[in-house]
C-alpha cells in the first residue's frame, strides 16, 4: 500500500476508534441519563447513538475498500481514539458537555479524513469524510442547545 492511500488508512481508522467509542459513551448515557431532561436526552442520545451505529459499518467499508483490514477490538480502538471511554455516570448536564466535546472530537478526526484523502486523490474516502463533519457538528450544536 502506498503512502498516501496508508495515511487515509489510518485517519478512517482514527475515525472509527473514535466514532465506535462515542458510540459505547452515547449507548451508556442513554441507558443511564436521570432527571428532569430524562425523555429528551434519553431520546436524544438514542438518535445519536443510532447514527453513530450506522457510521461505523460505513467507516469500516471503505477501510476495507482500501485493502486494509477494519480494526474491531476494544483494545484496537483505544489505541487510536481521542474520544476516552467513561465507566462513570455523570449528571445530565455533565453528560450533555462531556458527549458535545466528544462530537467535536470526531468531526476533528473526520477533518483528519479529508486532508489525508485530499492528498491521496481519494474522492470518496473525502466524500465520507465532509459528510462526517457535517453531522457531528449538527449533534453538538443540539447538544450544546441543551446548555443555553
């Protein structure tokens, strides 16, 4: 594999480290979010952890797509991800900040998408990329609407 396509490579697999990890921290928050806001962060989080499912399949493909193999552990994925894991419970509010900087965090490494598939040539891997952008800077937005 060349040096360009290797860098896309390993910018999806940053993506999907950090995707997959936000995905698990939604997924959680979901579960155990309380509190006045329980019906809208419980369906909210639900929304975003639904999506978030989806995006990792597609994320996975197109590194497959490439020739290389997705990576699927846990351990995999916390050698590459930003996005931390949290075993805790926050408050609401603390899981509303927490998860609108994780989103933040994962639009960046979608950025790390398109530069490097900018460079390799590689429409659709920049394709995902841009459309991964768009959306995680939607679900903070919403997130931190909750804040105002």
């Amino acid at each position: 594999m060349n040096q360009d396509k290797q860098a896309v490579v390993d910018a999806l697999e940053g993506l999907l480290a950090d995707s997959y990890t936000l995905y698990l921290k939604t997924h959680s928050y979901h579960w155990n979010v309380t509190g006045p806001m329980f019906t809208t962060l419980h369906t909210l989080f639900e929304t975003q952890y639904t999506e978030l499912a989806l995006a990792v399949d597609e994320i996975a493909e197109r590194i497959r797509a490439l020739g290389a193999p997705a990576p699927g552990s846990y351990s995999q994925f916390m050698k590459r991800a930003k996005v931390k894991e949290d075993s805790t419970v926050p408050a609401a509010l603390d899981m509303i900040e927490i998860l609108g900087a994780d989103q933040v965090a994962v639009a960046d490494a979608a950025r790390r998408v398109v530069k490097a598939g900018t460079a390799a040539g590689d429409d659709a891997s920049v394709d995902l990329g841009v459309r991964r952008i768009e959306l995680h800077e939607k679900s903070a937005w919403m997130l931190r609407s909750h804040l105002e």
